[in-house]
C-alpha cells in the first residue's frame, strides 16, 4: 500500500466538504478531497440549497432585524443546554462562524442572496424570526466547469427555480402572481437553452458554485476515493485508508482529517440498528452515497454518537411509474387538505416542518396504523394546486389507474377504498370544515405561524392554509415518512472536533454535516440549517486545525 502525503484529508463532497477544502486553500493548506462516487456534490446538490444562516451580513445589508442573542434563544427551544450533540458553546460557535463562513464564500466570487420571507419554521417560539434567516447562491451556468461539469452530480428538478421562488411557483394554479413566476421560470429556462446555458438553481447551483470555487483555489478533488478506515497514533488521527477504485492508498494527512460524509440513509442494517424498522431506506431521496460507513470508521476511533434515531423526514408520496416517488410539503400548507391516520383522524398540523410532520407519522403509528397516513383533498385542492408532480387540473390517469391516488364521489366511498374508518373519516372532515369557515384550527393551529402561511394560499381567506374538504370528487393520497438524510452521528464540540463519550475530543478528527448530531437536535430549525451549519463547521475545522 503506497502513501499520499497532504495537509488535510477531507472525506466527502458535500458542502461541508467543499467549504472545509475552499478554507483550507485560504489558509496556505493543501488539501485532498476524496469523495467514494464518481459525481462531486453529494445530497447538497440535490436539495433546496437555502443555507439557514442566522443574524447573517446579508440580513445586516438589508436592515433585516436579527441577533446574535436572539438566534441563540431560538436553538435554545430545541435543546437542552447541556444537549451532547449541540452544547451551548457549539451553538455559539456555528452563530459566530456565520459571517466568516458568509465573507469566504463571498471573496470566492459566489453571489448570494436572501431568501426572503422564508419564515425560520418556528417563528412563533421565542427568538424565532418570521422574515427569514436563509440564504441561496444565484442561478449558475455550469458550462464554467468545463470538463468536471460531468462530474458534478445533477439538479434534481428540471427547472431553473431557486429555493425562494418555490413558493410563488406553488401558487400557479392559484394566483396571478404564481403564473406569472411561472412563465418567468419558463422564459429563464428557455433563454438559457437558446444561449447554450446549462442553467442549474438551488442545490446544484450552490455546489457547482463551491466546486469552480474550489477548483480555481488549486484543491486537490479525486472522485472513486472512499475512506475506509483512519490511521491512529498514540491516540491522534493521522490520516486515512482510502480505496481508489478497488486500490487502497493510505493519507497521511499532517494536520489532521475533516469527516463531511453525510448520513447513512442508504444502510439497512444502520437503519435496521438504529431506526424505526418499518422506516424503508428506498423512502430516503439522499444521494446514494449516504451509507454510513464513514460514522462507523470513526465510531471505531472512539468517537461517541448521538440522535442515531432521527432524520430529516418528510413525507413522500409514492407516485409509482415514470412519476417516481414525491416530497409532498407545500402541497399540505395549502386549504382544502388534511392528514389523517388509518382511523381517520388528524393528528399533526399539516403545516408543520416537514421534519415534524414525518416525524408525528411514526409516533402516530405506534396508537393508531398511521404507515401510511392519508392525504384528504377535495377538487378544488386539485383544481388550483400541485400535487408531487402533478400540476393543478392535471391529474395522471395512471396514478388513478394503478391506486396511487384513490379518487371518489363521496368520503364514505373514499374511505372505503382507503382502508380508512369511514366515520372517523366523516367526523374529522365535518369538524374540520366548520373550523375551515371560521379560519380557526382549534385542534393543531394550520395557518397559525408565518412559516404555515409561506407554503399556504395568500389569496383564500380567513385562513390561507384552510379550506373547505366539500367539492368533491375527493381524493386520497398514501403519504409515508421518507427523509432528505438522516441526521445522527459523531458528536462534535465548538471547533468541530469528534469527541468520546468521556466528552474529550479526538486529536486530528474532526467532522461536519450530516454525519454529525445536529444543531438543534431532534428538530429543524429553519430551511437550510442542515446545510448551513455544515458550512460553517467544515470552516471552523480548518481554522481550528491550523491554529
Ligand atoms: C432532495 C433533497 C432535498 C433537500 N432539501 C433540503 C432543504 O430544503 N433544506 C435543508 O436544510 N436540507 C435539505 N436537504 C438535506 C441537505 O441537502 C443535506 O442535509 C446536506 O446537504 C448534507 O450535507 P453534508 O455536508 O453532510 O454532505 P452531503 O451533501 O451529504 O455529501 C456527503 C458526500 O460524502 C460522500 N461520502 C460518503 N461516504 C464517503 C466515504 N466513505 N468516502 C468518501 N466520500 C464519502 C458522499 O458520496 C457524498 O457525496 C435535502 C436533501 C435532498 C436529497
């Protein structure tokens, strides 16, 4: 087995990855980024590419009122203070890692911008902020990768639209306003074509923007480099077994080794270990590299773990065909909508974070057959608004044909297709219109908070997120919790470091991202926390290993 020499190994090229590569070329450093697949970019090119930066220069710019003591106050609604995963100083770390982690990628010559109005999830608990604490690059022309634009894995949606016109676009069928964003989306990617612009948004933009960063900078990228295992000394990681195509080379990495291999989505037997069994890995969209195996080479280290058990689910509906499987989250702001369990009944604010709804579905589950929930819709949820990739109006005559959407003239007949209780069924619906007409939701508070209304309909009033289930024909769509990644891992301290369970940190290892345990424990934050708080931490490694 032949030896690299370098001054960091990092392992994966996600974000985390990518901005601990970038900052350790800014530091004088070099770096070899190893990522197992042949594609750069890992699930961060395939998501949203909000990046939830709390009190961020760009809300300073725009006069955005935010703080530091504010932001902190709102991670402390999640967790305790003594939380292993995300001590108090953690959270103070990554809240001032913000505008460094904001000014590398800026003098990098990545734009970015705010995306505003994207209410942090909770911004009814204290500290919570209701204009947005997220942000996003601007649309990128891949073409300035030149060859290594193959490599860089591919947007997973079609259209040119970045995070903050997600909402608009939802509002298609509805508004005057989501068709004309519509039609600029459209015209976008038109223009693009007829210039020859391979025009990618959201989280291919983001990581074709860190990938031409990190190039320009000189970093050293090898694709087909899995870490295998890392090498020890007295007590210090010192580098790493890494497999290049079935040829094992060993790293020897002088300052030490930036874990950034996002979860372990893809492993059924971590799955099995750790999760709810009835969880289906084949229900997570993370990128298929996420299979844990960099968490249990450093679990082999010693490092210690927490929240193996979450991850950041969301539900899916299982579309079937040429359709594929769907996230369905603005779909379920919207009025004319429920969720309910097998029995009938609603059981979670629909609106609620994704995370928080996929979550209440597995709960559910253990009282009551929740697995899979129902979606209840009446024709005019069809009517105006998408449904997974089912545009309003548009409903394919093979999801009806094949079952995976129930369609029916009355709710008894609906629930009798569904295998849901048909009284339950009827009573929740009945309770839940008279509710719909006042615009109040008494029982779990849908259109309550500025995130619920982000995703809701701006134009249907009392309430944009309720609406009468009456018109029929009614539908019904089988929702299961998938996730975008899990979220357990190593447990790190303020600089990154992977620690023991005796809480003492491992020389020469530190860890960001996915494979982490998260900032806010069992819940998300904000859109984009898990990639922001990547960012930051995969630059606060390299600041700390240089010092
Ligand atoms: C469809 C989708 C939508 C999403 N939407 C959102 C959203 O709206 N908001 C949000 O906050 N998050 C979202 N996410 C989740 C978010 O993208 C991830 O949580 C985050 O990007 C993880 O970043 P990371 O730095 O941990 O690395 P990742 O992006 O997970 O990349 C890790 C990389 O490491 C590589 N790797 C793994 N093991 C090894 C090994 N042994 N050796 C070498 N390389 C290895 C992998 O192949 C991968 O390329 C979404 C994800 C998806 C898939």
């Amino acid at each position: 087995m032949s030896d690299i020499d370098c001054d960091v190994l990092i392992v994966g090229s996600g974000i985390g990855g990518l901005t601990a590569a970038i900052a350790a070329r800014v530091a004088g450093l070099r770096p070899i980024l190893v990522e197992k697949q042949h594609l750069v970019g890992g699930s961060s090119a395939l998501s949203n590419g909000a990046l939830w930066l709390p009190n961020n220069p760009l809300m300073i710019r725009e006069k955005v009122h935010d703080s530091r003591d504010a932001a902190l106050t709102y991670l402390g609604n999640f967790v305790a203070d003594d939380d292993p995963g995300s001590s108090l100083a953690r959270r103070g770390a990554f809240l001032d890692g913000v505008a460094p982690v904001v000014a590398l990628l800026e003098a990098q010559g990545i734009p970015l911008q705010r995306c505003e109005g994207y209410s942090d999830y909770y911004d009814l608990l204290p500290g919570g902020n209701a204009a947005g604490r997220a942000i996003e690059v601007r649309l990128f022309d891949a073409n300035l990768l030149g060859p290594w634009r193959r490599r860089l894995r591919p947007q997973s949606f079609r259209t040119p639209a970045r995070a903050s016109e997600s909402a608009e676009l939802s509002q298609m069928g509805a508004s005057w306003e989501g068709k004309a964003k519509t039609v600029q989306v459209l015209m976008r990617a038109l223009d693009a074509r007829l210039r020859g612009k391979a025009l990618l948004s959201a989280g291919a933009a983001l990581q074709g923007r860190m990938l031409l960063a990190a190039l320009n900078r000189g970093c050293d990228i090898r694709t087909n480099a899995g870490l295998e295992e890392l090498a020890e000394r007295n007590g210090r990681v010192t580098g790493a077994v890494v497999n290049f195509d079935g040829w094992k080379r060993r790293i020897n990495a002088h300052y030490g080794v930036v874990v950034a291999a996002g979860g372990f989505s893809h492993n059924r037997g971590m799955r099995a270990r750790w999760q709810d069994p009835l969880v289906d890995p084949q229900w997570s969209s993370a990128n298929p590299g996420d299979t844990g195996e960099a968490i249990t080479a450093m679990a082999r280290v010693g490092a210690a773990l927490g929240w193996m058990n979450e991850a950041w689910w969301v539900l899916n509906f299982p579309g079937g065909g040429k359709s594929g499987s769907h996230r369905i989250v603005p779909e379920l702001h919207k009025p004319h909508i429920i969720l309910v369990d097998q029995a009938g009944r609603r059981f979670v604010n629909e609106a609620a974070p994704p995370m928080e709804v996929g979550r209440a579905c597995l709960e559910r589950n253990r009282k009551v057959p929740a697995l899979p929930a129902w979606a209840i819709f009446d024709s005019r949820h069809r009517r105006h608004y998408s449904f997974g990739s089912a545009l309003p109006g548009r409903t394919p005559r093979a999801w009806l044909r094949e079952s995976h959407l129930r369609r029916n003239a009355t709710l008894e007949g609906l629930a009798r297709q569904c295998g849901i209780d048909p009284g339950g069924l009827e009573g929740t619906v009945t309770r839940w219109n008279t509710m719909a007409m006042r615009g109040i939701d008494e029982d779990f508070g849908k259109g309550r908070s500025a995130y619920n209304r982000y995703y809701g309909d701006g134009g249907h009033v009392p309430n944009p997120c309720m609406g009468m289930i009456a018109k029929p024909p009614f539908y019904a769509a089988p929702l299961v919790p998938g996730d975008v990644g899990t979220c357990g891992g190593v447990l790190t301290d303020e600089h990154a470091r992977v620690r023991r369970a005796d809480g003492s940190a491992i020389e020469g290892l530190y860890a960001t991202g996915n494979c982490t345990a998260p900032l806010a424990g069992p819940h998300c934050a904000g859109t984009g926390q898990s990639i922001g708080s990547s960012a930051v931490f995969g630059m606060i490694a390299i600041r700390h290993l240089v010092r």
